[in-house]
C-alpha cells in the first residue's frame, strides 16, 4: 500500500440532521479533490426518498457519491455490511489520488469501519425499537441503569449518556443471555488501519435555530409526498416491520398507517423524535476522539473557510 494514501487524512462530516452535512462535505470535496462516501444507516436504501435528504444529482456538482441506494429496503444491512463496502470504496479513492469524505449521522457505521469487532451473536431485530422507545420514554440513564443489572463491568467503562453502545450490550446480551464483556473477552475488539486516519468535523448549529430547521424539514417532507412514498413502498410488498421503516421520518408514520397515532401526533412527534436524536448524535460525538468542533451550520461560509484551513493543516501534517 502506498504509505501517502494509507496515512492520508480521512475526514467524517457529521452532526444531527439539518445540520448541513452535505453543504459542507461538497465544498470540501470541490476544494480538495475528493469523493463522498455516505454514511447515513438509511441512505443506503434504494426507494426511500423524501425522508432521507439524499443530494439529488444535479445538485451534486458533479463530485461521485457512492453507497447511497445501495441494498432494497427488504434487506438487513449492518453496520458491519457497511464497514466492508466503505473499505473497498476508500480504497478505490485513495488508488485514484483523491481524497474520500465520509459524510452523514450514524456514528456505529464509523465505528464498524475503525473498530474490528468481536465475534457477536445472532441479535434479535425486535430489540432495538423496543429499547429505543424505552430510551424516549425514560432516558438514555435508563437504558444505563439496565446494562448495569446485565453487564455492570461493561456498564462501567461506558457513560450514561453514550446511548448507541448502551444499546448494543443490551441487545447482545438479551440476544444471547451473555453479557457483551464476556464476548469481548474471547475476541477482543482492535483498531483496524482506518482508525488512526479519521478525523471528525462535528457541526453544531445554534440549537433553536436547528430545531426550527427540523420542524420546518418535516413540514415540507408532507407537502413532498412523505405518506405517499410509504404507501406506494407498503403496496410494492415492503413490509411495515422493515428495518428501513425504523428510521426517523418514517416510523411514525408507518405508524399512523397502521391506526396506532393520528397523523397530527406522527408529525410532532416525529419533530420530537429528531429533536431528541440530535441530542444523541453529540453526545456520541463528544465521547470519540479526533473531532473538530464547528460552532454553526456547513453552507455558513464562515464554517466553510474554517474546515479548508484546517484540513489543509491536516494533509501537510501527514506529508511531515
């Protein structure tokens, strides 16, 4: 491997939704000679539209995107899945001499393609929109205080805040009746050669103005023909249990299509439901390291200048 490439900064854009991520990553990957690599967990979905703010083609200026409308919505596409296919996409970039921007919200995909995993067990696909409306309901301190009866070693090593992991040791061990410390035990997790390359460019917006620009995203996704896009996807044979359906902007109002909410509550609280994963997304943020923290949304040119400086340091420090 050419050991330029392979030391070569790799830079994640991320933050909550609304946040500007594509804005950003765009003007880096125009400056820098670079390719977008999506890793957004519903994205990946061919069908699934209006909920998901997938750049439309002519607004890509012509820089590649690639993993996006990549498996049917039918399919269970893991982390892992994704880890894989990133490998072989940034690999391709790197033999071109061009630089891959990794951009989107779902923080466990970037930590698949850092981290290699131990040998897990079969996980139960009903556990985790259990355990996360668990979490809506009571807080992510609640999820903490479970793990802490089931795996209090591994309870001990994660703060009540970092939801994502919380999650995934509770969905081990009510999968497999072994606590996740005892998996990591027999096969320890290792860094693979991606984690000491990437580095986080983290949005974060003035809240309110965030959370307006959230309300005002869903009231536009209705007008757009959200509750169309489901029906049509229901009547092709996509099942309302889709691992797709459990993504925000489309679990509510499955929902109501299945008479469990009114649409009036769908829409708030899918306003709700995104106002609070945006809150989880930096403090997942906050626990990795190597981020870089912009204080506005990615189309402020302000932020945009901010980021260029920075990686331009960044790739000379590299080149030293």
């Amino acid at each position: 491997m050419n050991p330029a490439i392979s030391t070569s900064p790799l830079i994640a854009v991320v933050g909550p939704t609304a946040s500007g991520k594509s804005d950003l990553s765009i003007a880096l990957a125009e400056r820098f000679n670079g390719e977008i690599v999506n890793c957004d967990s519903v994205q990946v979905y061919r069908g699934i539209y209006i909920a998901t703010a997938k750049v439309p083609v002519e607004e890509q200026r012509g820089i590649p995107h690639h993993l996006i409308d990549i498996v049917d919505p039918t399919v269970k596409f893991t982390a892992v899945d994704w880890a894989k296919k990133a490998r072989e996409v940034i690999a391709e970039i790197d033999a071109r001499g061009k630089h891959a921007f990794l951009v989107g919200g779902t923080g466990f995909y970037l930590r698949a393609l850092t981290t290699r995993f131990f040998e897990s067990p079969e996980i139960d696909d009903s556990l985790r929109p259990r355990l996360q409306e668990i979490m809506q309901k009571h807080g992510a301190g609640h999820l903490h205080k479970m793990l802490k009866r089931v795996d209090p070693k591994l309870a001990a090593k994660f703060p009540p805040k970092d939801w994502s992991r919380v999650t995934r040791a509770l969905e081990v061990y009510f999968s497999s009746s072994t606590p996740l410390s005892v998996w990591q035990e027999r096969s320890p997790e290792v860094p693979t050669e991606y984690a000491a390359r990437l580095h986080y460019f983290v949005l974060a917006p003035p809240r309110e103005e965030l959370y307006e620009r959230i309300n005002s995203r869903v009231e536009t996704m209705i007008k757009n023909g959200l509750l169309e896009e489901i029906q049509n996807l229901i009547a092709s044979g996509v099942p309302h249990t889709a691992k797709a359906f459990n993504a925000h902007g489309y679990k509510r109002f499955v929902e109501y299509m299945m008479g469990k909410r009114t649409l009036e509550s769908a829409i708030e609280q899918m306003k709700l439901d995104t106002r609070h994963y945006a809150k989880r997304q930096w403090s997942w943020w906050r626990a990795q390291k190597n981020t870089f923290w912009f204080e506005g949304f990615g189309f402020d040119e302000g932020v945009i200048e901010e980021a260029r400086r920075l990686l331009r340091r960044k790739m000379l420090d590299a080149r030293c």
